[in-house]
C-alpha cells in the first residue's frame, strides 16, 4: 500500500500583477530624495560662494561688528543676527503658554459640539499669510501699542532705574517686542493645532484610567498626557522657533529696520531675514550682494542649527 502524503503539496508560488513596478517604484522614490538633497546642496554651495567675497573680507569681524554702511562698503552682521534670535526666543516665549492652554482647553474641557470649530478656527489663523499680519501689525497694533503701552511705560519709570534701560525706545510702537509679538501671533496657532493633535493621540482608556484613580485635569495633562507626547512636543517647538526664525514680511513692517544692536526691548532692531528683503533688490555693488547672500547662508546655518538640536533631544529622549 502506498504511502499517503501527510500534506498536500504546496501550489507553486505566483508573483503578484503588481510585482513589475516595484523596481520602478523604489527608482522614483530613490530619485525623489537624491533630488531632495541635490537642491539642499545647492543651495548651500550656492549661498557659500556668493557670500564668499564678504566672509573673505570681513573675515570674524562680520559676526561681531554691527556696522552695515553700503557707502564706504562694510558691512557686520551683528544686529540682524541678534534681532533674529531675541526675536524668535521672544515670539516663542510668549506663544508656547498660549498655545499649550488653547490646545489642553480644546482636548479636556472644551465641549465637544464647540470644540471642532474652534480647533478649525484655530487651524484657519495658522494658514493667515504673513504680510496681513504685518499690515495689522503696522496699521493697527503699533499705534495702539505705542498709545497704550509705550508711552504710559516710559512716563511712569523712574528715571535711572533698570527699567528705564529696558524700555527705553523711540515710542512709534515699531521696535523689538512689537515685532515679537507678531512673530508669537502668527506661530501660535500653529503651535496649538499641532499640539492639539498630539494631545489627541494619547489613549482614551489612559487617561480614563488616570482620571479613575482620582487624579485632576491638571494631573493628568502633567503626569499622563505630557510624558506620553513629549517627543512630539519637542519636535513642534523647535518647528514653531524655526518658522519665527525665517519669518521675512511681518517683521520687515514693524521691526524698525535699524542695523545696530537693539539695547531694550522698545529699540528698533532688524533681523537677517529683513535685512534681506529690505536692500536684495538695492543692492548694486558686488560687496553689498556678497554680504546679504552671506546673511541667507548665516541664517540657513541657524535654522539647520535649531533642527539639528531638535533631532539631538529627540534622540536622548527615545534613549531615556
């Protein structure tokens, strides 16, 4: 008798209809990220070599001095370098809080029949183009500010008093903390959707759970929700500080526009960004194009800078 196989012989293996576009498939998404990198290369060989002429001349002297006169031809960067950093680290201090309570308010107590409105009202400010909020800023909120805010300050310091040096300032309402405070407006929408969507990610049944054993609203954001998105957390801040970081027309309206280093936070100031803007298009001499191109590849350095952090903390903390 002859044996019987215990199992039945296996059908031979067909490839799938689709099996032929994979080799084109993983050449176009190769091709994509070769060509991303190809254009990020570019840029930056293409931003060295044009403000190449400017770094060879003013050598360490174009970071530290805060001299920019196209007429005898020196040029620092100083200033911008420093309106751009006070005023991101500004704009994100005083949007992070913000954009924090409007996201916690939307996720835990927010009714639900309110809350999608809102949080699409919220997503609507963030797609606002940038030059409204610098035509609001320079037609609506620097003359309140200077009215309102500026002027009653500097009436009701003490004369030779600390807070006479900080905020000390021309009272138009165009300085550094009007441009911050445009800056904070238009990243905190951003901010507070992005965090709300994180805010959402988190497990229904953990924070029910949290809330079973008796801990409150703020206990649970603090010991539950924080911990459980605090990767994504990081990833939006450093986001937000990059876009205020690079932002060109709304700060270019209300800043001032004064290439010195701003000595209160009612000075006017500038930053690479609108520096750039403002002189790009007046720019005739070879010099003066070499060292605003050296700007773009100063504040592509910073922005790089800011990501390459945002990445390093990333790492720690999935290591954690």
């Amino acid at each position: 008798m002859a044996d019987i196989p215990l199992t039945a012989p296996r059908p031979a293996k067909t490839a799938s209809r689709g099996a032929w576009f994979d080799p084109i498939f993983q050449f176009a998404c190769l091709s994509a990220a070769t060509l991303l990198l190809a254009a990020l290369g570019g840029i930056v060989v293409s931003l060295a070599i044009g403000g190449w002429p400017a770094l060879h001349k003013f050598g360490l002297g174009f970071f530290t001095s805060t001299t920019w006169n196209p007429v005898t031809e020196v040029y620092g960067a100083a200033g911008p370098i420093a309106g751009t950093l006070i005023t991101s680290a500004l704009a994100l201090a005083l949007a992070l809080p913000i954009a924090l309570g409007v996201s916690v308010f939307l996720v835990e107590f927010c009714p639900k029949r309110l809350a999608q409105p809102i949080a699409i009202a919220v997503e609507l400010l963030a797609g606002i183009p940038s030059i409204v909020y610098g035509m609001w800023g320079l037609f609506v909120l620097a003359p309140w500010f200077a009215l309102h805010v500026q002027l009653p300050l500097m009436m009701n310091i003490p004369a030779g008093s600390i807070w006479e040096k900080v905020f000390y300032g021309v009272p138009n309402g165009a300085n550094i903390f009007t441009a911050s405070l445009i800056l904070g407006v238009m990243i905190l929408p951003y901010m507070a959707a992005v965090f709300r969507e994180l805010f959402l990610t988190v497990p229904a049944q953990v924070r029910e759970s949290a809330y079973g054993i008796g801990c409150t609203p703020f206990e649970v954001i603090r010991s539950v929700t924080i911990p459980y998105v605090r990767s994504g957390m990081v990833g939006v801040v450093m986001l937000g500080l990059g876009r205020a970081l690079g932002e060109t027309m709304a700060v270019t309206f209300i800043i001032g526009n004064a290439h010195g280093l701003p000595q209160s936070l009612f000075d006017s100031g500038s930053t690479l960004a609108s520096t750039i803007a403002n002189e790009f298009t007046e720019a005739t001499g070879d010099m003066h194009t070499a060292a605003l191109t050296a700007l773009g590849l100063v504040l592509f350095v910073i922005a790089f800078g800011v990501l390459a952090i945002a990445r390093a903390l990333l790492l720690r903390q999935r290591q954690d």
